[in-house]
C-alpha cells in the first residue's frame, strides 16, 4: 500500500513546488493585488461590506450600564407643558432638579440658539442654572444662515455659552446608504476642535476619558479653509441596542419630582427629543433612533473603550493582499488540488479573520473586494483549466488523427 502511494506524493509535490507554476500565481497575485486596491480606494463594494458590518451590529448587543439616562422630551411632555419650544426657564427648572437630584453632568441636546427677544429673563434664567450646576454641556453645529449662504457654527446663545462647562458638536456622519455607523470625535469649521456632545459630557465627568483619543485621524497637514466643516478622529460605534435600550424617563416626570432621586443620583444624563414630529431620526444597523439615544451610544461607547477603529486604506489594502495570496498558497495542498475548494476556505478565512478582529481586536477590515477577487479568480481558474483540457483533447485527436491518415 505505501509503494503504491508514494510516487502519486511525490508528483503532487513536484506540481506544487513547480517554479513555472508559482511564476504564474505571482502574476495572478500582483493583478489581484492592483484590482484589490483600485475596488478598496473606489468603494465599489462598501455595501456588501456595510451588510456584514450591520450583521455583526445586530448581532452583537450588550446590555448598558446604568450610568447613562436619557432626559426625554416625549409625548408625555409635550401633553404637560404645551407646545415646541418650551420657554428657556422650563429648561432652567429641569436643570435645577437634576443638580438637587446629584446628576453627574448633563448633556443637553437642545438648540438655544437664538436669543429671547420677548423674554430675556429666560435665558437668564437658563444661564444661571447651567452654572449652578456646573457640569452641563451645550450643543454646537454647523449651518447657512442664509439660503446658499457658507456653513457658521451655530453656539449657545452668549449668555450660555459663556457658562457652559463645555460645548460639543452633534455632527452625525451618515453613510451613502442613509445610514450612520460612525461618528467623528472632533470636528468643527476650518479645524476640528469641538468634541463630539457625547465625548463633551464623558471628558466633564473624567477629564482624562478617551485621551488619547482614538480614531482614524486625518493625517493630511495642508492649509484648510475656515469655511468648511472640518472632521477628526473617526471611529465606529459599538450600539447597545435599538431604540430603547438605554434608561429613560420623561422629561415632564423628573420637572415634576415624580421620578425618585435615586434614579438620578450620579447618572450623566442626557436630554433630548425623542417624541415622533420633532426628533432627528438617525438611521443606525440596529434600527432608527433619535439623536439623543445616537449621543448616548457614543457616550458608553467611549466610556467603556469599545470604540472600533476602522482600517485605514493602507491597512485595507496590505491585509488584503496578504489574503489574496492565501489561495494561491492553498491550491494543490492535498485536498485542496481544485481551484474552487482553495478559493473557498480562503474567502471563509477572509471573512472570519473580519469577524475576528472586529470583536476581539476592536479593528473593522471591510473583506467584500477580497472574497470578490477570491472567487472571481477561481472562476476564471477553472475555467481556464477546463479550456485547457478541450484544447489537449482536440490535440491529441488531431494528431491521432494525422497518425491513422499516415
């Protein structure tokens, strides 16, 4: 049994160690290589990649901390103190009671924009309860006043501004596909310089959070132009849940004292819209939510280091080629001596070295143009084998053919 098994070894190997052979998987390898980057830097399968990166989301849940509430302005509220907007000193109170009920910081994800014209004591009133407080963070954005008009930061109102204990940009970077995966830590017009609303309130609570920062920094150092909204430090968000998963009370309810202290009582609080007709409706993998439950997401994202970094083009690339040799590696090992079975367990190990270093490295490598060329080159491999022997057999009959003729 040995005798009869070792020569048919020993020609596999042979074949496999063949040098014109790898001189041809080097060729394949190096235009696979060149098609790899020109699908990474193109985009051109960023959906099937967005599809795997939602599936991993939907799948991959937690249960939050109680540390982080959202303040919500539902229904209820609106039913209770009337119709949007609200007079400033409302806020004022909501402020007060959450200072008495000994919140950790509060992130107000509310527009005070423009000034009270018909009754600046309001905004007086708001002004002085953000700084008894002493820990509450207002919203910053980017927009043209005027039709046409270039972007301005849009701040606080000066007399809020003035005593913030921060300002933080709600930026939400939203994807070709409507949907918002990521958030930039930093952004602003000209340079980015005000945090994200949730990164303002984590840093407030512990100054050292999130330092360094992390993310997928903008490496390029050439003069910007102060009027566009410039961006920093991407990363991508771990979501807890859907719409919901994070505590939440009703803004009317924590106003009124019907919601007990000890629910609030060293929480970072957030407050923000959630009911239907004003909210900001968020597309996210795991479902739409409003803004403030987007905030809240990156707040215990940050808080707990779960941050995932995206690769940049660079590592996309350098991994993906180190990946499009694998079949070649692979094809004509025992087992694997037909094109399809090697380019089948490398496009798995592409896809499960993705899912690997997501959820235990932190790192996001998008594997579509990888597996794409993978089975591609099989395809094209075995068809090129299958021409191959069509053309031996028309040979040899030609030649037995001119043999029999002879």
């Amino acid at each position: 049994m040995r005798a009869a098994t070792t020569p048919t070894g020993r020609q596999a190997a042979s074949r496999y160690l063949d040098p014109f052979a790898w001189l041809v998987r080097s060729v394949l390898w190096a235009l696979g290589a060149g098609l790899l980057v020109l699908l990474l830097a193109s985009d051109r399968t960023a959906r099937l990649d967005h599809a795997l990166y939602d599936l991993h989301m939907r799948h991959w849940s937690y249960t939050p901390g109680e540390d982080v509430v959202i303040v919500a302005i539902d229904m209820r509220s609106l039913a209770a103190l009337g119709r949007w907007p609200w007079p400033r000193a409302v806020h004022a109170r909501l402020i007060d009671r959450l200072t008495a009920d000994g919140v950790r910081g509060i992130g107000m994800d509310v527009t005070v924009s423009e000034p009270d014209v018909a009754h600046p004591e309001n905004d007086a009133a708001l002004a002085a309860a953000a700084a008894r407080n002493g820990r509450v963070a207002f919203p910053v954005f980017a927009e043209a006043r005027e039709l046409g008009g270039m972007p301005e930061e849009i701040e606080p109102i000066p007399a809020v501004a003035k005593v913030a204990a921060a300002l933080g940009q709600v930026d939400v970077p939203i994807g070709d596909d409507r949907v918002a995966r990521a958030a930039y830590l930093k952004a602003g017009l000209g340079s980015p310089y005000w945090p994200a609303l949730g990164l303002a309130l984590l840093q407030l609570d512990q100054p050292a959070a999130a330092s360094p920062l992390p993310g997928l920094c903008d490496d390029d150092s050439s003069p910007r132009s102060p009027y566009l909204w410039e961006r920093d430090n991407l990363v991508l968000l771990h979501y807890a849940g859907p719409d919901g998963s994070f505590g939440r009370v009703s803004y009317a309810d924590v106003l009124d004292g019907q919601v007990p202290p000890s629910l609030l009582k060293g929480k970072l609080v957030l407050v923000g819209a959630t009911a239907d007709g004003m909210r900001d409706i968020i597309d996210t993998p795991v479902g739409t939510m409003p803004g403030v439950e987007y905030q809240a997401n990156l707040l215990e994202t940050l808080r707990r280091g779960m941050a995932i970094l995206p690769l940049n083009l660079a590592g996309r690339c350098l991994l993906g080629m180190a990946m499009l040799a694998l079949p070649l590696v692979l094809y004509g090992l025992p087992g694997l001596r037909r094109a399809w079975r090697a380019a089948a367990v490398a496009a798995l190990a592409c896809l499960l070295l993705s899912a690997l270093l997501l959820r235990h490295a932190g790192l996001w490598w998008p594997p579509a143009a990888c597996v794409a060329l993978i089975l591609a080159g099989a395809v094209l491999w075995e068809l090129a084998n299958r021409l191959d022997v069509l053309l031996r057999r028309r040979s040899r009959r030609r030649l037995l053919a001119a043999s029999l003729g002879a």
